[in-house]
C-alpha cells in the first residue's frame, strides 16, 4: 500500500501534529507502507527556517524510511491572522502541485492546518483515489472562538467549505469522540467516522528521576515546579495563569513556561509589569529534550479559555505527562476532564477561575497520598494511550478502505 500524507508540520519541527504525524508513519513504514509524507520547510514557530535547510521550490529526503517532499510556502511566524492564513494557503498549493507526481493509493491530510485538507481533496479527484481527513481540530470553529476572526460571513463561508469537505472524504478519523458528535449533528454519516485519540510516545516518554544538572541551570532546586510546555496563542489563556501566579503566597512554588506563539510576548510583558519572581519564560525547546525539561516540573499545566469548543478537545499534553508521572492540572471542561476524571492522573479546575485554580494548585502541592495516588493514574492512562497502539488501529482504518475501493 502506497499512502501520501498532507502535513504543515512534521520534524524537526517540535508541536502535537508533528510528533502525531511522524509517530504514525513511522510505525506505518515498519509494518511494510510506502509512505510519503508532503510537508513545508521547518520553521514552526518563529517563522525561520530550521538551520540546514532553505525555502526551496523542491527538495527529498529520508527520515526513517519515510520519504519527505518539502514545498515552498510563505513562511510568517505564528502570530496574526492574515499572514498565517497566506503561509497556510500557500502550503495547500504547493502541496498540491507536489502531489500530482506521486503514486498513491490513498490520500490523507490533517488539520490543523485546514487548508490541507483543500489540496488531498483535489489530489483525489484527479488520481481518483480515496482520501482521508485527520481531524485534530474543529476549524473554524476554533478560530471563531478564540476572536481570531471578526468576519460571520466569512467563517459561515469557511464553515460550508469545511461541511462539504467531511461530506466528500471517504474517511474522518477524529481525535475524540465528542468531535464525532459534532459532525453527526451537522449531518456527517456516523459510520465513517473513526476515532483514533492522541497518545504518547512511550520509548520518548517515560518516569525518570528529576534532571539535577537543569534544576541548577534553571535556579529552580528546592522549588515546587508547575510547568507549561508548547505553544502560547490566543486559545490557551496563558495571561490568567501569569495572573493567578502573582497571587501565590508559597513561595515553594515556581511557574516554568517553555514554548512560544502569538501571545508570548504579552504574557512575558505582563509577568515584568507585575513584578513576578516565580515565573520563568524559556523559549521552545527540541522534541527529544522535552522529557528532561518535564522531569523536573512536578505539576503539568494544561489550560485552554473557557468556550463550549474547548469542550470537545483533548490536548495531548496530558498524555506526555502522564507517561512522565506528572498530575496535570487541567483547565479544559468535556473529553479532557472526562479523561482525567477517570483515570484520576489529575485534578480539574474551572477554566478562568482563579480561586479554584489556587485550591487545586495547592492541594495537589500540599496533600502527598493525592500526589502518589494522581501519578498511579497517569501510569493507567499512558498504557492505555500508547501511540503504537493507535497507529496500528488507524492502519488498519486505511487498509479497509483500499479494500473497500478496490472490490
């Protein structure tokens, strides 16, 4: 089986739909797939291409037996709507361009972005080939929430496209159930919707001891670490955090963030302006260094704004720290309390409440039996969530559908 896989991001470039992409394919040219993975050059999420390499029109390469065609694209940093929205657009016909001298049996694209789902559309009426749509995100519902875009007929428009798009894909694999639910009640068929959640990387990801040698580096030995890893853009509410930091009186307690995105800049200025000494801004670091920096908080952060469209998500930081034993402190209603709730690796707080932030800070700081009995929960729910395991089940989605094409 020959399959061709539309992606923003892929690696070196270090977010959630890079380390999912790559996690599966990978396991997908194991089991004997051809794959060939279209992506642009690395520059995610400043904006500059990864040293190495250049914006070029064209060029191949070879990651773990995956073939890797990277296209020219506007490249703008992740901040602002309308240069972001020229790079992903560009992206969508390069990708486009690339994909029509390629030999595939099946199609797939992932969202975010959503405009490459744009191009495996095209690309499938032409070579008359299944596609496939990766759903990681409820766009543009998602970008409405957040006030990214002020237009209602705009998004209304967007909002046909994207219907149309899930009518015309021969298969919708969603990360979470309650993503299954919204197509349904806007008319999708149910039965080829399929669920394949986000999971960890468990030969990445695993408990280990604190790094020593970073706690000194970062001046944080003795310190109750409450750590937040990955992008900081308008949807996860990152200036409340900063906020709810200048009311702790412990002053055990320090607040790490690490990453960067749309809204960086604003919670640093907010942190000077407030005078805060138990905050500490890094910029993004690496994949593969990732588990060292999560060894050495004690608290993962996952916070998005409070909006009914959070509600249908379940942002894969939880299952990163979990497979590290850290709680999560989790600021997100619906799946992902749900999911926490269940497997107990952590303690729910409100979105945007700031006195049940505090309260659940500080209990799961002060009560030890908690502590031990939220990391026995995250050892359940990363066996649960092993990524292998889903990139096995999501071959065997595509595997059914050549099958079914092909009879």
């Amino acid at each position: 089986m020959k399959i061709l896989f539309i992606t923003d991001n892929f690696p070196p470039e270090f977010n959630a739909p890079a380390a999912r992409v790559y996690e599966h394919v990978r396991e997908w040219v194991k089991k004997g797939v051809e794959v060939t993975v279209i992506t642009c050059f690395p520059n995610f999420p400043f904006g500059k291409v990864f040293d190495g390499y250049k914006n070029k029109l064209y060029q191949v390469e070879n990651i773990d037996g995956i073939k890797i065609i990277r296209v020219w694209s506007y490249i703008t940093a992740n901040k602002g709507t309308f240069k972001r929205t020229l790079d992903f657009l560009s992206f969508a016909f390069t990708s486009f361009i690339a994909g029509l001298f390629v030999k595939a049996d099946i199609i797939i694209a992932t969202s975010p972005q959503f405009f490459t789902t744009w191009s495996a559309y095209l690309l499938s009426k032409i070579k008359r080939k299944p596609w496939v749509f990766e759903l990681r995100d409820l766009w543009p519902e998602s970008i409405k929430a957040v006030g990214a875009f002020k237009s209602e007929k705009l998004i209304k428009f967007l909002e046909k496209i994207e219907l149309a798009l899930y009518k015309d894909a021969n298969v919708i694999v969603a990360v979470t159930e309650a993503f299954k639910r919204n197509l349904i009640s806007r008319g999708i068929d149910g039965d080829k919707i399929k669920i394949i959640p986000n999971g960890a990387n468990l030969e990445l990801f695993s408990e280990r001891a604190k790094d020593q040698e970073l706690l000194e580096k970062l001046n944080l030995k003795g310190k109750f670490v409450v750590g937040y890893i990955g992008t900081h853009g308008m949807a996860h509410g990152l200036d409340f955090i900063v906020k709810c930091a200048s009311k702790v009186m412990d002053d055990k307690i320090h607040f790490l963030f690490i990453g960067d995105g749309a809204e960086k800049q604003h919670i640093v200025n907010l942190a000077k302006k407030l005078h805060l000494k138990n905050v500490t801004f890094l910029d993004p670091v690496d994949k593969k260094a990732v588990p060292q920096y999560l060894s050495v908080i004690d608290i993962a952060l996952v916070p998005l704004k409070k909006t009914e469209t959070f509600k249908t998500v379940i942002p894969s930081k939880i299952f990163e720290a979990s497979a590290m034993g850290k709680p999560v402190l989790l600021g997100v209603d619906g799946q992902a309390r749900e999911l926490i709730e269940k497997y107990k690796c952590g303690l729910f707080y409100e979105p945007e409440n700031e006195e049940d932030f505090l309260k659940k800070l500080l209990l799961i700081k002060n009560d030890v039996k908690l502590y031990k009995k939220l990391q026995e929960g995250c050892k359940k729910l990363a066996e649960d969530f092993d990524r292998k395991r889903w990139a096995v089940e999501m071959l065997d989605i595509l595997k059914n559908l050549c099958k079914k094409e092909s009879s």
